[in-house]
C-alpha cells in the first residue's frame, strides 16, 4: 500500500469515526471490516439465491414419477402419520412461501408447486410435511422454533425503532431537566440488540429443524416408494441448496449483531467524549 492509499483509508476511518461517534481507529477498523464482510456475504447470498431458483424451477419442470401434486403428496403423508387436522393452503405469498404453521395448523405450498406433479412439488411437500410430523412428536428443537418463530419476522427490523424511541426519550428528558447522559438510547439500543440475538439464535435452531425435517421426509419417501433413487437424489440436492441459503442467512445475522453491537459502543465513545469536553 503507498502512501495516497493509506491516506485515503485514514480518511475513510476518519468518516466513520465522525459519522458513529466512535473515538478510536481500532472501533472504526472493526466497523468497516464488518461492514464489508456484510457487504461480501449478501453477494454470496445473492448467488446461493440466483443458484437456488434456477433448481427449483429446473425440478419443477421435472414430472415425478408417482404422479401427484404437491398438494396430494403433503395430504397423503400428513394423512398417514395421523395429521388429517393439518389443512393443506396454496399460497402466492413472498412472507410464508412453502412452510409449515404450529400456530394455524397449516402447510402452505407455493402456487407453484402446490398443483404441479414436479420433483420440486414432491420435495416440498415431504420436508413441509416432516415439520408437521416433528411438531407433533413434540421434538424439542421444533417446540424452541415454534416458541421463537415470531421474533424471526419483527426482531431484525426492530432495532432502528427502539433506537429512535430511546433518543426521543432521551431528548425530552435533556429539555425537561436541561440534563441528559443518553440512558435511554443506550437501553433502547440494547433491548434492540437483545432481539437480533434471539432471531440469530433462531436462524441456528431453524436449520436444524430445517434439517431433521429433510432427513425425515427423505425417509418416508423411500419407505413409501413414491420417489425414484434419481428423484431421491435430485430432492438431497435441491435441499442442500436451501441450507446453503440458511447458512448464509446465518452468517449474515451474526454479523449485522456485531455491527450493531460497534454501532452501541461507538455511540457510547460519542457520548463519553461530548461529557468530556462538556466539563
């Protein structure tokens, strides 16, 4: 690195100390790189998802060789592990897409696939199914996911509110008192943080789950013989593909926790700073 590059660096840690509060290059180093890693991992997300659907809708082209529809197969699976209350919806939702609901008890299958008699209507049917199937044998891991599964959607984008809520607090208290130490953005801040670490610990369970579920419906589609070896091993992969995507996703969340976490302890080098010079 020459000297314009190092300058041009130091004026870009310099940028992000002014713009977060932070007081020390070390804090505005971590900050870029974990910006940048960000930024690096949501290409690859980008990727993983291109690669993705380009196999689904390849499988779902695919007839299967037992002839039924996304919604039969999912009927007949739920039917046969004594699941005849779990109703069977299409959906054309971008929110739910395929999935599995404990609290509505429901599978919901693209319209896509909900009445095609594709590979891909058969993959998502078995592993949807297969969560119904965890659910009630009570496996711990789906309980912890149906219990958390909320927090999933609101958690994340949750954090920009309550930080906005804490500053505004923390600004009628300064004009009320004519004092102000920034309590309750910091509070507001962490309770922000607390809720990206429940949806990041939630990403981690629902691979888990996600992956007992495809173990399982890749067993009952080998006891019941309504997949060929071919189709068997066309479904293992349009699966890994999917946790590919969950890894990622993973990933992704721990880092935004990390920058969100710099984020408060720059803001708190802001403030400690402005006190300092105050007195």
């Amino acid at each position: 690195m020459n000297y314009k590059d190092g300058d041009s660096m130091q004026k870009l840690i310099d940028l992000i100390k002014e713009s977060t509060g932070a007081t020390s290059d070390g804090l505005a180093w971590a900050m870029l790189i974990v910006s940048a890693l960000i930024i690096v991992f949501g290409l690859i997300g980008i990727g993983i998802s291109i690669a993705l659907w380009f196999k689904y809708h390849r499988l779902n082209k695919q007839q299967n060789s037992c002839g039924l529809t996304g919604e039969e197969a999912a009927r007949k699976i739920l039917d046969d592990n004594g699941l005849q209350h779990i109703k069977v919806k299409c959906t054309g939702s971008l929110l739910w897409g395929n999935s599995y609901s404990h609290y509505f008890h429901k599978l919901r299958l693209r319209r896509f696939t909900y009445k095609k008699k594709s590979v891909t209507s058969l993959a998502m049917a078995a592993q949807k199914s297969s969560l119904a199937i965890l659910d009630k044998e009570n496996d711990p891991d789906m309980k912890t996911r149906n219990i958390l599964i909320p927090i999933q959607f609101f958690g994340p984008i949750m954090f920009l509110p309550l930080v906005i809520i804490g500053v505004l607090i923390d600004i009628i208290v300064r004009n009320a008192y004519q004092n102000g130490n920034y309590l309750f953005t910091f509070i507001f801040a962490g309770l922000g943080v607390f809720f990206y670490v429940i949806a990041f610990i939630l990403t981690v369970i629902i691979l888990k789950v996600e992956t007992k579920a495809q173990q399982k419906s890749i067993e009952i589609l080998k006891k019941e013989n309504i997949a060929t070896d071919s189709e068997i091993e066309d479904i293992k992969g349009l699966y890994k593909m999917y946790n590919l995507e969950y890894i990622n996703n993973m990933i992704m969340a721990f880092l935004e926790l990390v920058l969100r976490v710099l984020q408060i302890i720059a803001a708190a080098q802001g403030s400690s700073s402005k006190s300092s010079s105050s007195n």
